[in-house]
C-alpha cells in the first residue's frame, strides 16, 4: 500500500511576474484518495493543470509511475487518467464514439476495454446517444469512464462533484472509494468544498495562496481538535465554574466549547456538579474542515 | 498517426462541415450555370448569331471604342489594350477562347473563385479545426494524452490538407456535373493558348503556347489547390493563436476582402505585393491577365505565398507545443 505513484516536488509557476504557485510537494500512494482542498483562486486548478501536463512548471518536477512528465511526457500521461474541471466531451458525437478517440490515442485499447469502462459506469445503455442528449451526470460518467481507459495508475478528478444533485453527489463518492479500494488507483480529488473531501478522502492537503498548508491525514487533523459542548444550569454560575478551569467559548445558543481531554473534561465536569449547577447536555464534537481551514488559513481567503 | 487522423476525420464528419460546404457550391454552380445560359442567350438574340468569331469581333470593336474614349484612365486603357490584343490573337488563330461545354464552366469558375470564393470555403473548416478544441474545453481531453503535442497538431494539419482537397474536388466535381447538363459534357481537348505575357511594351505573345484544355484545367487545379492550402495553412495559424472560431474566421475575412479590394487599388503601392493575399489570383498569370502591380510574376507570386505558408506553420507548431493551456 505504500508504493507511490504520484510525486510532486518543491514546485512553482511564475505568470507574469507575480509567483502563483509558491513551491509545493506532496506525495500520493497506491489505493488512497486523496483531497486537494483551498478556497477558489487558491491555485488548485493551476497546479492540477501542471500535473497533467497542461500548464509547464516554472521549476520544480512532478513523477508520475515514475517517470517525470517534463522528460517522458508519453510515458509519464500512460500511467494518469484525468478530468480537468467540467468533463467537456465531444457534443455531437455520440458516447460510444468519444471513447473510441480517446482509445485511438492509447497503445492497444480495443473494444473490448471500451465496453469494459462502459459498463462499470453503467451507461450501457445510453453509449450510443449523442454527448449532447446527456445530463450531466451522465456526462460525468463518461468523462470518468474516459480516465479509466488507459488503465491509469493515477486519477485525477478536478471537482469531480461539482453540479451534481445530491444523489449523483452521493454515487459519485462511493464509485471513487471503489476504484481507490477495489481497483488499487491512487485518486487526487481537488474541491473547496470541505464536507465533500471529509466524506470521501484518506488524506488531505491544504493550500492556500500557492503554498501547502499542512498535508495529513483526515482522521489525524480531526482527532486534535475535538471539542465539549456544553450546556448547563444556571448558566451563569456554570460559566464562572468552568471559566476558572479552562478557556470557554460562549455560542449564542447558549452551549459552551471548551477543549477536550479524556481526563480533564471528567475532572470538570465533577467540580460543576460540586458546584451545584446540573449539567443538562454534554457531548464530543468533531470539528468540521470547515473551522479547522478557517483556523488553518487564518480565515483568508482570495488573494 | 493514423489513429489520430481517423480522430480528426471522424469529428470533422461529425460536424457536417463538409456537407455544407458541398450545397454551397452546389447551389452557387447552379446559379452561375443559369448566369451563363442567359448570357449567351442575350448575345445570341443581340448578334443574331451563335457564331463565336462575330461575338468576339464585336467585343473588339466595343474595346477599340472604350479605349479611343478621353474620360477613361491610362491604366484601364492599357489593361483593355492588352485583352483587345489577346482577342486579336484568338481571332487570328481561329481559336474560340470560350468554347462551350463543361470543361470552360469549370475553368471559368475556378478561375473566378480562386480569389474569394474557395478561400472562403476552406477557411470555414481551418479557422475551427483547433479553436473549436478551445471553445469546448476537450483541448484538455486532448492534451492530457500519452501523445506529444505536435503529433495532434500534424494530425489536425493533415485532416485540413486532406479536406482542402476534397473542397477543391467537391469543386471540380460539381461545377463539371451541374453546368454540363445545360452545355454539355464535351470540351476536354478544346484548344486553350498560355503564356501570354505583359511587359512595358503591352503584351508580348512571343512566347504563347496552344494547349488541350484539360492540360490547362490541371493547372488550375493545381494553382487553386496550392493557393487553398496557403489561406488553409494560414486560417490554420490564426485558429491556434485565437480561441474564438469567429474572431479568427473574421481575421481571415477582413484579410481576404482587403486582398480583392486591394489588388484593384495598389498599383502605385508596390511594397503591397508582399501580402499574401494580393497574389491569390495565381490564374491570371496563365491568361495574360495584367497583374496587380507590376513586376508581379507567377514564380514572384508563389514564392510570397510560399514563404507566408511556411511562417504559418512554423508559428502553428511554435505555439501550439508551447503554450500553456488554461
């Protein structure tokens, strides 16, 4: 499970004279999905658009299966399926045909796998309709079935959700976790929206202003930032309680926050009851990606 | 390769480009084909005659009064000495310069259209070939393949070469079937005379050669092929430059209607001839028609035309494997 097969280094692009991507690395192994999570203009797209080729990097390498796709370009594109913001097929051919390009310019694709990647996103039925009578979920689809051709060891998805309703959303999620599960496919997912890379990621990284914030593991950024909620009577009494005790933070639904600590927040609880105030309501909550990016990113957001 | 022109090919026919441009001709064939009838059927009724040695005398007769004419310029007077002279020659050499029959449509229509009317139907498929790619987003589709960017390119280059010679076919084709119903299909071995050429002194005809009229049609074909696959290679260029097919189908135009305009106008601006598009009349050198400007020559225009295809190109190829694609 940890053989790599994507790695970016230390890498940069200069437009103009002003530094949008500002030096970034990151690792992505075999069967995990991985988020690429920044609020708009964060200089997700262009480093995606670097990854696959699309924009060349001021400096800095990227390797896909190994190879760098500066250098080996044919070699480095076999090993990476991809799609760049919206699947944006061919209209007037029909789906059937937009697979057959697109196998035309991998090395022994055939039919036989054009029926393959058709039938695991479940478009039999429609293949041979014209792009344009599509919704876009199904455009999706087929967009996904495109990547798949090659085999790739490597998917690229550029918010792979966007303009989906929730069911397509939800269906989405799941055929992602399959392919990085059952199929093996290290898969970079690109979002801004954070409950949508929480749901559905391993690991995340998270960039703001062309540089990597932190890069870890969903899970691990979680766990350190849990959080009590409270809520008790009288409230003021409780408040003076607790306040000698540990940093609160008053909501306007009158709960209190406080940090969590499996030891310290028994011991509190304790002192409130001593204290004669009746705790009606306590309970564990995980943070959101949404704070923690707030948090993270000091609570910018465009350049 | 192969596979990436199958590609091409496919998403052109898609498209139904091709088909289009085939009406087209079509239609604009059958109107200059009622055109043609009604005019002779005019001279017809006018002279009395179908005799083509009558008609010509009295066109001789016309020149030989429009040129004694004081209002009329030292350039045009010169330009209709030189046709007076060729209608001599013809006269005198028993030759009928407009022998009728399909094979004289077609090279009076291809001699006609050289400068506009195919330009225009090739530009319709080369100003779109790459910047369609752009408008739709599958340029991303397309460039995130295991396939260099200048095998696409070529690929796209050679599905626009191949097109431009189905349009110049499509061309031959149709202005042959469709007037041949009306005149006839016969005409192939009809004596043309070339070689005419214009010098300082008028029009020399030293070095005037009879030739089949189906020799002749292959040149034609062959020039209007070439000057084809000049503005094909040059809309081409545009439409990697510009992402919108109809900014780039509007350069092309402004460009090729400043050359027609131009080619009427520029006789005292001599560095003009350097632009491709006042050499787009390759046709007239073959006729003895006096060029645009003077000292302009067959070879002279060519080797314009040549030199803005290959800079075409090369910016196509430079471009395209360099920029960055957003």
């Amino acid at each position: 499970m940890e053989n790599i097969t994507l790695s970016v280094h230390n890498l940069k692009k200069v437009i103009g004279k002003k530094e949008i991507i500002k030096g970034i690395s990151f690792e992505l192994r075999e069967g995990e999905v991985f988020g690429f999570l920044g609020p708009n203009g964060a200089g997700k797209t262009t480093t995606i658009r670097m990854l696959v080729g699309l924009i060349k990097p001021t400096s800095g390498s990227i390797h896909i299966g190994g190879y760098n796709i500066v250098d080996h370009f044919e070699e480095a594109m076999k090993h990476l399926g991809c799609i760049v913001e919206n699947p944006e097929l061919y209209p007037y051919l029909s789906g059937y045909d937009n697979l057959l390009h697109f196998a035309r310019m991998l090395d022994g694709i055939g039919e036989q796998r054009i029926s393959e990647v058709t039938e695991l996103v479940g478009l039999r039925d429609r293949i041979h309709d014209k792009v344009k009578t599509y919704s876009l979920g199904m455009r999706q689809r087929l967009g996904i079935a495109q990547a798949l051709l090659g085999r790739p060891k490597v998917l690229i998805l550029d918010e792979p959700t966007n303009g989906l309703d929730p069911a397509g959303i939800r269906e989405m999620r799941e055929f992602i976790r399959f392919l990085a599960e059952e199929e093996g496919l290290s898969v970079l997912v690109s979002s801004h929206l954070l409950s949508e890379i929480q749901l559905l990621c391993d690991r995340v990284a998270i960039i703001s202003r062309g540089t990597v914030i932190t890069t870890d593991t969903v899970d691990n950024l979680l766990s350190n930032r849990e959080r009590v909620v409270w809520r008790f009577h009288p409230l003021e009494k409780g408040k003076e309680v607790l306040g000698s005790l540990t940093a609160i933070e008053e909501r306007e639904d009158g709960t209190i926050t406080t940090e969590y600590d499996e030891i310290k927040t028994a011991e509190w609880n304790k002192k409130l009851v001593e204290a004669e105030v009746s705790v009606t309501e306590m309970y564990r909550k995980m943070p959101v990606l949404e704070d923690l990016f707030l948090e993270l990113t000091g609570g910018d957001s465009i350049e | 390769m192969n596979k990436l022109i199958q590609n091409e090919m496919m998403k052109l026919i898609a498209k139904k480009r091709l088909v289009v441009i085939a009406i087209i001709i079509g239609i604009l064939v059958a109107l200059f084909t009622y055109a043609q009838f009604k005019e002779n059927e005019r001279q017809r009724e006018k002279l009395g005659t179908d005799d083509w040695r009558t008609i010509i005398q009295q066109t001789i007769i016309d020149q030989q009064n429009r040129i004694s004419s004081p209002r009329i310029s030292d350039e045009w007077k010169q330009q209709l000495q030189i046709a007076l002279q060729q209608n001599q020659y013809y006269l005198d050499h028993d030759i009928n310069p407009s022998e009728p029959g399909a094979p004289t449509f077609m090279r009076i229509f291809l001699e006609n259209s050289i400068e506009l009317f195919i330009p225009l139907m090739v530009m319709v498929i080369a100003s779109d070939i790459v910047s369609s790619e752009h408008s739709q987003g599958s340029i991303k589709l397309l460039l995130t393949r295991p396939v260099k960017r200048w095998k696409v390119l070529l690929s796209k280059y050679i599905t626009l070469i191949l097109a431009i010679s189905l349009i110049v076919a499509i061309a031959g084709l149709l202005s042959y079937s469709i007037s041949g119903l009306v005149f006839g299909y016969k005409g192939w071995g009809a004596p043309v005379l070339t070689g005419f050429s214009v010098t300082d002194a008028g029009l020399n005809t030293a070095s005037v050669k009879l030739i089949d009229q189906w020799q002749f049609l292959l040149m034609d074909f062959g020039l209007v092929w070439l000057v084809a696959i000049v503005v094909g290679t040059l809309s081409f260029m545009l439409s990697v430059l510009i992402r919108s097919t109809a900014a780039g189908m509007g350069v092309m135009l402004a460009a090729l209607i400043a050359g027609a305009i131009l080619s009427n106008m520029v006789s005292s601006w001599e560095s003009a001839k350097y632009f491709f598009m006042v050499n787009l009349k390759l046709t007239n050198y073959m006729n003895g028609n006096p060029p645009p400007i003077e000292g302009m020559t067959l070879s002279f225009s060519m080797m314009v035309l040549l030199i803005w295809w290959a800079a075409g190109l090369f910016v196509s190829f430079y471009v395209f494997t360099k920029k960055d694609v957003y």
